[in-house]
C-alpha cells in the first residue's frame, strides 16, 4: 500500500537513471514485479534504516545494462545532490531512499563499472482486503517560467522527499535545512522564488518568524506551511502573514498538489 504519486516519482527517477546510463546508445531498461518471501537473514541492509522483518514483500526492480557504477560512486549513490552526471541534478536516487523510508520499504542498488545497474524495492506486502482505487483528480502541472520553490525543512529526509515532489509538480527546486541561510538565501533570489514551502518547527527561526521577516519586505510570495501538529492549532498564529496554506505531516502528492493549487490561484 503506498502513495501513488510518490510510486510514480520512483520508477520515473529509476527509469530516467537507466536510460542516461546508455548515453548515446541504444539499451533497454527493464521493469519487472513480483512476491517474495525473505527470511531475516536474506533482507538487505546497506541502503535503509528501517525495522524489516521477514515475510512476504512486493519487490519492483528497474535494471539496465548500461555503464554502470564503480564501488566508488556505488557508495556514494545515495548522497543528496550527488551526481556522476556533469549535468545531471543529483536528487534521484536520494529522492528514492526517502520515498523508500516513508514506506517502511527497504532499497538494494547493484552495479559494476560496465555492467549495468540493479535498483531493486521491497515493500512490505498488506495482508487483507486490497483497498479500492478512488478517481485520482487530473494533475496540476505548474509553470516554471516564472520561478521556483524555496524547500526549508530541518530533516534531511523531509527535504529529500518534499523536493522530488515538488520538482514533478513542475518546479525548479532550491533547498536548505538552515531557515536563517534561508532568509539569505530568499533576499539574494527573491526575483525568481514565487513559492515557499516551509516547516514550522526548525531551530533558529521557525517556519513562523521566518515567514514574518518575509513578509516584512513587502513581498507576498505564496507560503506553505508544513507541521506536525493540527493545522487548526497553528492557523491563527499566521494570521496576517497571507497568502498562507498549511499541510500535515506527513503530506502525500495528492495533498501537497491541492496545497499548491489553493495557494498559488
């Protein structure tokens, strides 16, 4: 059972991989699904830090047989903004991993220089009743000519996760975990930034002081705010600092494009 938009943000990351992998050549990747039952000992470990246990998991694995990875860069694929492109973004694979933890899924890679590539995803199967779809509302797409989104979350993985989302919404992505790095950094690029997403507990300013200085500049760039606690509680505390939405964490894609949607029109 997972978010269908976030689902979807990983195969097209791991396809988008497999693809660049060939480079001017001709390849194929391969999507393939199954079952699996895995005893303790068979469950992998390098690139998650979730409690798995053993049983039944629906595995999806994405292979190319493209240029590979060294055991360098293999150790390093997961780094944030870390990249063996010379023009690549360097948030594909981070962006898996955290979609992977919020699943309570767990993420092998396997690879050589020259061999080609193996992403393989393990999501713990659900037991019961498989839930029934529901229409899905037709996708926002939002412009990036005129802007970007400024992401301030302290949690790295938050950061991971929410900028891959964002940047399948149609948005150029500008992060940091720092919300006073973030005021310089909205003063140096305020002409480009036209959306804030912001999270309301951080140390140093919180979502709420740094989204008053803002404010304090005259400009009324749309703002969401991200909390954990019950929006109706933090509502009133923004008052005056519209325009301003709010989302729980943790948000789906669906609730972060209807976000997106209310605030910018």
């Amino acid at each position: 059972m997972g978010d269908e938009g976030m689902l979807q943000q990983i195969l097209v990351n791991l396809v988008t991989n497999g693809v660049e992998a060939y480079g001017d050549k001709d390849g194929e990747v391969l999507i393939r699904w199954y079952t699996k039952n895995y005893s303790q000992a068979m469950l992998p470990h390098p690139y998650h830090e979730v409690d798995l246990q053993e049983g039944e998991y629906f595995c999806i694995e994405v292979t190319d047989k493209g240029c590979g990875m060294g055991r360098e860069a293999l150790s390093r694929a997961f780094e944030p903004f870390y990249s063996t492109k010379f023009t690549g973004r360097g948030l594909g694979l981070a962006v898996v991993l955290g979609i992977m933890r919020i699943h309570k899924g767990a993420l092998e890679l396997i690879s050589s220089s020259g061999q080609g590539a193996t992403a393989r995803l393990l999501f713990p199967s659900v037991v019961g009743k498989p839930v029934e779809a529901t229409v899905t509302p037709p996708e926002i797409k939002v412009s990036t000519s005129k802007g970007s989104v400024l992401l301030v979350d302290d949690d790295e993985n938050v950061l991971i996760t929410g900028a891959g989302m964002m940047r399948y919404l149609g948005f150029d992505i500008i992060t940091t975990t720092d919300s006073r790095q973030a005021l310089e950094i909205y003063q140096e690029r305020r002409s480009e930034i036209n959306l804030l997403l912001l999270d309301l507990a951080m140390p140093g300013l919180d979502g709420r002081e740094l989204l008053a200085r803002i404010r304090a500049t005259g400009n009324k760039v749309p703002a969401i705010i991200a909390t954990g606690y019950s929006v109706k509680q933090v509502r009133e505390r923004f008052v005056g600092l519209e325009p301003v939405e709010f989302i729980q964490k943790p948000y789906t894609m669906d609730v972060l494009r209807k976000q997106v949607r209310e605030v910018c029109w």
